[in-house]
C-alpha cells in the first residue's frame, strides 16, 4: 500500500491507492507553543523577580497554565508575549528601554510601591514612559494585573482550625503590642503610636526606631515566631495612605496571629481583602484614646479578645498556585488579546492624584 499526503486541501486527507479516500483525525485540542516572559529590568536586585527562570517554575507553582518560558535573556525580545518592567529600576538613568514592540507583544508596567516611592531615586518619570505600556500590574484591586503582597484564602475543610487550637493561640500572649519599625522620619503613624503609648498601650519597638530585634530580623525565623506569639496587637502602620496599599505588615500579623491595627487605605479597602472580624481600623475610633481604651478592654477580656482570631478556624493568608505572580504572568502571556493596541498615557500609568 502507498499513502500520498495531499497538503493543498483544508482538511488533510490520505489516499489509499488500493481503494478508497481514509479521513486524517485531527488532534481534538492543537498544540500551543510555550509563550515567552521576559524580564527587561529586575525586580530591584532580583533578575528573574522571586518567580524564576525557565519552564519547570511554572508546573512546580502548581499553575493552571503551565505553557510559559520565563527568561532575563534580551535577544528573546522578537519572540516574547510579554515584557515585564519594574517602576523602581525603569527611574534609573542605566535602564534603556527596546528599540522595538511588536504589535501583538504586551509590555508590562509594574510596580509593588506608591507613586511617591515608584518615581524617587532617578531621573525618569512618567512622561518619560508616555504610550508605551499597554497593562499595568500592581496591589491595586483595579490594575490589570491584581498581584496582593499576600491575600487570604478559604481552607480546605480538613484542615479546619478547632476552637481548642484558638484559645491555646489566645492563651500564650502575655504582652500587648508590637510594632518593627525602620523608618523614624516623623509621620503620621509615629505621632499616632507615641499617642497610643501616652494612653497607656505598652508597645515594644524593635527596628532602627526603637531596641535592636532580638532574634535579629530574618536570620532567626523560629526566634521571631516564638517572639510574636507573646502579642495580642501588631501596628501595622503604612508609610504612605493610598488607595489598596496593604503590605506584609498587615499579612505577617494576620498570619503571625495577633490582631493588626491599622493605619493607612481606607477601612473598605481593607474589609474587601481581609477576613471578617481581624483587624482594627483607626479610623473607626475617635481619637487614639479612644482605641487605647478598646484595646485595654480587649485585653481584659479574653472572649471579646478571641473574636478577632475565630477567622483562623477557617481561612490561611499564602499566595499559592493560581494566586502567585508567575502563575498570573503566564496566564497574561496567554492572554493578550483584551490589550493589544492599548495604551497608558504618562498621566494615568502611576499617579499620586489618582491613588492617594
């Protein structure tokens, strides 16, 4: 028998010049090739941005879309969907941007900072960038690219927290609150926790503002764990009041189990990422004498005071699998279409106005 492949027609067909035309199957889904991430500029120091180079980065993130080829290598330009820029190192002079864009390529705008802290450091600012991202990806809830610093998901029900483990959580703080701090210029939130301990809130302050860390920050993780779980109240105060800008200050508490009081986006901001029940807000108070004395009556009463740790019977703060930013890259890289041949102009890519 001789097989003739006849390539011209629509559908391929095989002829059998024994006797009759046989119909080729097709393969019921056509295979997509791997789509290419580049990384133009760093994440700060960081080349390949804490996610990782290559393709195996992506199943072991457990990804729903796993056809991706991360890479810092710039020759892959031509070939790349998406292109990734970080708003800290794009201000530096030493940045040169492409010399070309492909018109089905997206280029990325990034950035985990306010817009006060995205333009310092370097010459370059927005009007330098006018018309040439197409998605912008940041902590805000309405970037194209949503990427949290943290985010709190539903457990599965085997892993459930009893109310037992609760109260045992409750029962090991013996101190009040606990702020790391770094940042001494005088702010807002210095001026509102120097007020918060005129009012009788005992507040331990380890960072370059306060005792020198006695685990010694990052180099003794047990140490630090075992630190927090003497606290019942964490300031997680940011630096900057801007619309989302919820960092790891607010994740670490929530995760370390003690109750954040929070200073900075809005109260609705946070009750829209946070779980019911978690945190205290300062501006639901009056004044700082006012939560003071909430915090004092909470102190006292311990079922008052466990209401605001019950959250932990049934949610966990991780960015796992569909939720981590290499898994939200490749599923961008595969989905261009709803951006190509959009643009950010220089007034609308990063500004304070619009933010804070």
């Amino acid at each position: 028998m001789v097989m003739v492949f006849v390539c011209a027609l629509v559908m391929p067909v095989a002829i059998n010049l024994m006797g009759g035309i046989s119909q080729l199957t097709p393969n019921a889904e056509e295979e997509i090739p791997p789509k290419y991430i580049l990384y133009w500029t760093p994440f700060f120091a960081n080349p390949t941005w804490y996610v990782g180079s290559g393709s195996d980065i992506f199943k072991s993130a457990g990804c729903s879309e796993q056809r991706c080829i991360a890479t810092t290598d710039k020759t892959k330009l031509p070939n790349s969907s998406l292109v990734l820029f970080n708003g800290q190192n794009l201000v530096l002079e030493t940045t040169h941007m492409p010399q070309q864009h492909n018109k089905d390529q997206l280029w990325l705008f990034y950035t985990m900072e306010t817009p006060q802290y995205t333009w310092m450091g370097g010459p370059k600012r927005a009007k330098d960038f006018d018309g040439l991202f197409s998605v912008r990806g940041s902590y805000r809830r309405d970037s194209d690219l949503y990427t949290p610093y943290n985010k709190v998901l539903l457990k599965d029900g085997d892993h459930s927290l009893r109310l037992s483990k609760v109260l045992e959580m409750v029962r090991a703080k013996s101190k009040l609150a606990l702020w790391f701090v770094s940042n001494c210029h005088p702010s807002e939130r210095q001026s509102y926790a120097a007020a918060l301990a005129e009012y009788n809130i005992s507040i331990d302050i380890f960072g370059r503002c306060g005792r020198r860390d006695p685990c010694r920050g990052k180099e003794n993780p047990q140490c630090l764990k075992e630190l927090k779980k003497k606290y019942k109240f964490y300031l997680s105060f940011e630096n900057h009041k801007c619309k989302d800008y919820i960092t790891e200050k607010f994740y670490n508490a929530l995760s370390d189990g003690m109750v954040p009081v929070v200073l900075g986006a809005s109260q609705a901001d946070y009750e829209a990422i946070a779980p019911p029940d978690s945190f205290l807000h300062v501006d639901n108070f009056t004044s700082p004498m006012a939560l003071a004395r909430y915090m004092r009556t909470l102190d006292r009463n311990e079922k008052a005071y466990t209401r605001y740790l019950l959250w932990h019977k049934e949610y966990q703060v991780g960015l796992f699998g569909d939720h981590s930013l290499g898994c939200k890259l490749c599923h961008l890289a595969h989905n261009t279409q709803p951006f190509l041949g959009k643009t950010y102009p220089a007034a609308e890519l990063w500004n304070e106005a619009d933010h804070c």
